[in-house]
C-alpha cells in the first residue's frame, strides 16, 4: 500500500520526504492545473506520484514530464505509471541547474521548509531559471524569497489535504543579474523547523475550523 510505504520512508529519511502523507487529489489537481500551456516540464520530488498522474492529465499528447525523485522506493511506484511521455530519474535536484532554462514550468513537493538556508536557496535558484515554477509547502512564509527570482508571486491555500498546504505559483522570472545578492540569515536547527510547522499547521487547522 504506498500510504504505507509513504509513512515507512518518512521515519527513515524526514529531512528528504518531508511529509507523513502523499498529496490528496485537491492539492495535486491546484498543482497540476498551472502548467497552463507548457510542454516541457519537470517535476521535483514527486513522491509516489500524485501531483504527477494529474500533470499527465493536463499535459498536451506531446508534452514531455521529467520527474526527479531521490528515493529509489518512490522510483519504483513512479515506473509503474505507464505514459511515454513520462521520465524517471532517480537523482538529486541540484545535479541539473544547468538545465533548468529549457523547461516551461517546474512543479515542486520538495520540502523546503526543513531544508538549511543553503540547500533552500538553491533549489530556488535553481527552479527561477525556468519560466513558471509551483512550490507547495506548509507554511505561508516563502513568498519574499520568491520574489527575488519571480515577479509575479501568487499563493493559493489548499485546506484539504493533510496537513493543509499553500501552493505558490512563480511567474516572469527576473534576470539572472538581479539575483546575486545574498543576506545571510542564522540557520534555525531542524528540530525547531518542524515545530515551526506543526504550529502553523494547527493553526490552519483550528482557523478552517471556524469557516
């Protein structure tokens, strides 16, 4: 059962799945409906593959999805997915920012909320070379370092999922140039990071429950 799987691989490596469950069909469809009209697109930690069966429904018969996932056990529910116009690649993101510039939109489940400040910064940068880039996370707080790659910042709330999430949708990335400056902030220890999300969690939680 891949809930199950999902959880086993959660307790083994916390830092890389990031998540104690797969993505319901609400937060997946949200993601997947902004690829609007690219052809190209890359996906980055796709998990079991949610958000990536509902990319393949909207993707055009000659679209092409590129998925990068590092778990090996994730790899293997993703080769059941039968689409030609799917690619499994069992790597790490940051091993293709050099290509980042040919894909049309980037669509991401990586948890970068309990990334470090490095790691985080990144795969940001990485994913602001493409030109439209879809981050979901848990917290409403990732807006500002978006916009320094990204003109356009719009965030969408999804209450139904576990826990409920915030999608980001990145548009008009800005130049390269305008993107060199860094402020260096203290890293907060991983411990703190996750409970940083479980309040906000909860507090998305009791605040959907007054609606």
């Amino acid at each position: 059962m891949r809930f199950i799987k999902f959880v086993k691989e959660f307790i083994k490596h916390p830092k890389q799945v990031g998540a104690v469950a797969e993505s319901s069909g609400f937060l997946a469809r949200t993601m997947a409906e902004q690829i609007g009209s690219a052809t190209n697109v890359v996906e980055f930690g796709p998990g079991t593959g949610s958000v990536t069966k509902e990319i393949l429904r909207q993707l055009p018969k000659h679209g092409k999805l590129t998925c990068l996932e590092i778990n090996p056990k994730f790899c293997e529910d993703l080769k059941k997915i039968n689409d030609h116009r799917l690619q499994i690649v069992n790597d790490d993101v940051r091993n293709y920012s050099r290509t980042m510039e040919n894909y049309d939109c980037v669509l991401s489940s990586l948890p970068l909320g309990i990334f470090d400040k490095t790691q985080r910064d990144k795969i940001i940068a990485i994913s602001g070379r493409a030109k439209k880039y879809v981050q979901f996370q848990y917290t409403p707080f990732l807006k500002p370092k978006l916009k320094k790659y990204f003109h356009d910042v719009e965030i969408k709330f999804v209450p139904f999922n576990l826990p409920p999430a915030f999608v980001y949708i990145s548009k008009n990335p800005k130049d390269k140039t305008q993107n060199k400056k860094t402020t260096k902030k203290t890293n907060r220890p991983f411990a703190v990071k996750v409970a940083m999300q479980i309040g906000v969690v909860i507090a998305n939680l009791w605040t959907s429950g007054l609606k």
